[in-house]
C-alpha cells in the first residue's frame, strides 16, 4: 500500500527535531493523531507527538530546552522554534493495575514494539519523514480506508489496561465518522466495570472532544446501545422511548440528539442542546383535557438535574452556569402578540448576554422536533429583530441601565447603604420595564421615595 504522506505535509519544526535526534545517532518518528490525520486527508489537530529510540536522558543532550513532563513514562516535553513537542522513547507497558497508567514501562528499540502498545489501529502508525517510510504493523492504514475502528490486538485487553478507552472509542466513531468494528462493540460491554473507575474529569474531557464532532450524536448511540452512558449519565437513558406529544415526530432521545447536532458553537451550546429536556421524562403527564403528553415545569427540572450532572463531572463553574442557565430558558413560547413590555421583561430574565446562545438552542429545538418549523424559527428571528430595536431605543433590562444608580437613592433619601438599596432598585426597573419613559433620574428618584415607604425604611 502507497504511503499517502509526504515529508512536506510534516512541520518544518518536526522535520529538524527528527533530524537533530539522528545526528546525534537516534531515531524520531511522529506518531499519534497527527499521522491519522494525514492519512485521512483531513486538517491535522493533534499535537506533533514524536517516539523516539532515545532515551529521555539523550533528548535532554540533543535539545536545549527539556522538560521532564512524564519521565517515568519514556516522556519529554521539547520546547523548540517557540512549540512545545511532546517526545517518547520507544517503551513497552507493564500491567494496568490501576485502568489508567502502566504500573511499569520498559524501553524497547523496535517502532512496531512500541505501536503494539496503543489502543486502536488508526491510532498505531507511525512515519519516519527523513525517509518517508509508515510503520503499520496493525492495518491501520487499511481500516482508515475501509473507516473502521478496530483495537490494537484482543479489545478486552486494551480496554482493560485503561477504561476510559471505551469512550474514547465512542468518541471516535463521531469525530472520525468511522464504524466500530463488531468485535471492538462486543468486548465494551465486559469492559464497564473498568470505566466506572475513571475520574470524571476525564470522562468531562473526552465528553468535550466528542462535541466537535460534525454529529456528536454518532458517538452517543455507541453510548446508549454499549451500556456506557448508563454508567456515565443514566437520566439520559430515560429519554429512550419516552414519547412526547404531537409537536414531535421523535421521542425525547432521538430529539435530543438531533438538536445536539444542529446546535452550532463550541461544546456548551452543544452540551445544552444535548440536555435541555433532561427533564421530560420526569414531568411527563398525560392530559386530560388534550388526551396528550405534557411537560410541565421540564426546563426547571432538567436545569437542576443538569447542574447536578455537571458538578460531577466537574465542569468548571462558567461552563456549568452557561448550560445551566441555557436549559432552564430554553422554552421560548414567543408570538407576536407580545407587549414590548413583555419582551423586555423576557429580555431582562434571560440576560441580553445569553440572548444569541439562548436563540441559537431555541433554533435547534425547533429543527429538532422532526415537523415543520419554518414558523417557530421565524418567530425566533422576529423576537430578536424587536430586542434589537427595543436596544436602540435605549430600553432598560437591568438595574444598570436605570438613569439612577444606588449613590443617588442613598443621597436622596438620606439612608445608610445596606441591602434596602437593591430592593429599591429592583423595584424601580419593574416600573420602568412596564413604562420605559419613567427611565429618567427626577422620575425615579420621585418613585425611590414610595418604594422606600414600602420596604419601610
């Protein structure tokens, strides 16, 4: 098979990395995603990872700059032209004891003794750019034609040495737009014990990759049908075969996945999308009145039921309020019938920061329900064409935007600062949310003064 990878496609840093180990009498080779890539033909992500027949104490003579990131691993860190390079030295893997890392490593001086070690095929190829030649000791090269995803060796094995490879597995089979290979799917299932054990921030990680993915929800089928998303968020798996009510051709899974999928940005907008009716299945009723579902309350429900999922998996505190925040909001039951008063109350509930993230979901929900929508989505535009002109109108949505601010109740009303000042504030901006020409500074210091005598101050 005709290498389809040509020294130029390499890094001119990479290259002269690989050259200044073989004058110094070693071999380097990149290795990893980077290769994968290539061979795809797709834009290379992955970081330029380098095995090398050096040992980390040779990378430190050849290079400058060395950092021993994971030494007692075979690995260095080469800052080099301003990158960093992460370099290894050709190893076998002892046990896995703890499904993770390799109790114990040991150098090795064979490429396809070190390509042994990794855990799918497309991911144990390795090119030499200074001769042009692949190492592919597994058919790597061929499953990436055939868009197969297959272990290296017995899958049972590898996802025994580290569990987190089951969903790194799943995750692939999105992000390459491959098929896990019959073999590889069966041996998931005896491998979950195993995943249970790995941290959640390394399932949070590998659930990030997977958002970048052109349809993540390839990867969560896997999930749903291996057993594994039953491990990692069981709430989802309630979602198979809840029906919903006649607005939806899906049931609550197949519509979560596809507005995942049509939900644009990074992987908050998707993580939203994919648990914004988290709560459906828990609030699901059956009407009398319509002898159809309802959900009544689900975004409040599925917010809670979010925010409690992503502590665990230790997303950080901006992330989890952005999700958070998008699930409970994402019901928008916009008409045109709506008083401009109505719209900025909306408006200031929501937060015009969050407005483009919250529209975009609602977008999505709405092309993910399986029916025409042409409606709902023009109704989501025409929302934001009138906050668009309620901003240019100078309209208030928060305390900030009133023509007070809390010096100029504390001075008019002769008060201490403290807690009633907020109050008052608040108080304020729903007068002026029902009638903006009260936005002026002698109007609503007039107005501070009843709303003092009603907080009692």
């Amino acid at each position: 098979m005709a290498t389809q990878i040509t020294a130029g496609a390499i890094p001119d840093a990479v290259i002269e990395l690989c050259k200044q180990l073989q004058r110094a009498g070693h071999r380097g080779w990149v290795v990893g995603g980077s290769v994968r890539d290539l061979l795809r033909g797709a834009e290379v992500h992955a970081d330029w990872d380098l095995a090398t027949t050096a040992t980390p104490q040779q990378v430190s003579k050849v290079f400058k700059r060395v950092i021993p990131t994971g030494i007692d691993h075979g690995t260095v860190t080469v800052v080099f032209r301003g990158d960093s390079y992460e370099v290894t030295t050709l190893r076998g893997e002892g046990a896995y004891s703890d499904g993770r890392r390799p109790d114990s490593v040991h150098f090795v001086t064979d490429i396809d003794d070190d390509l042994a070690r990794r855990d799918f095929t497309v991911n144990a190829i390795a090119f030499d750019p200074l001769d042009g030649k692949l190492a592919d000791p597994f058919g790597g090269q061929q499953d990436i034609e055939r868009r197969v995803l297959r272990t290296v060796g017995a899958a049972a094995e590898r996802f025994d040495e580290d569990g987190l490879r089951v969903l790194r597995a799943a995750r692939f089979v999105a992000t390459l737009e491959f098929e896990l290979e019959q073999a590889t799917r069966d041996a998931i299932g005896g491998a979950l014990s195993r995943f249970e054990g790995v941290s959640p921030e390394r399932v949070r990680d590998e659930w990030v990759k997977t958002m970048r993915a052109g349809s993540p929800s390839r990867a969560f089928e896997v999930m749903r049908d291996t057993g594994i998303l039953g491990v990692t968020c069981p709430d989802l798996m309630d979602q198979v075969g809840c029906e919903q009510n006649k607005h939806h051709a899906f049931d609550v899974w197949g519509h979560s996945m596809a507005c995942m999928d049509a939900c644009e940005g990074d992987a908050v907008h998707r993580l939203a999308g994919l648990l914004h009716d988290l709560g459906k299945p828990a609030t699901r009723e059956l009407s009398d009145k319509t002898k159809d579902y309802t959900f009544y309350n689900h975004e409040q429900v599925g917010a809670r039921m979010a925010d409690s999922w992503l502590r665990k998996l230790r997303f950080s505190n901006d992330e989890r309020g952005r999700i958070v925040h998008l699930v409970r909001h994402h019901l928008i039951c916009y008409t045109e019938a709506w008083s401009d008063a109505a719209v900025r109350r909306f408006t200031k509930r929501v937060g015009l920061e969050a407005l483009d993230d919250l529209l975009a979901l609602g977008r999505a929900d709405a092309l993910a329900k399986g029916r025409p929508a042409q409606e709902d989505v023009d109704n989501l535009l025409r929302l934001r064409q009138r906050i668009d002109k309620l901003v240019d109108e100078g309209a208030a949505f928060g305390v900030r935007d009133l023509a007070i601010g809390g010096g100029d109740v504390i001075k008019h009303l002769d008060i201490t600062p403290g807690p009633i000042i907020g109050k008052i504030l608040a108080e304020l901006l729903e007068q002026v949310l029902d009638d903006p020409t009260l936005n002026e500074r002698d109007a609503l210091l007039s107005l501070s003064e009843a709303a003092a005598e009603r907080e009692q101050v």
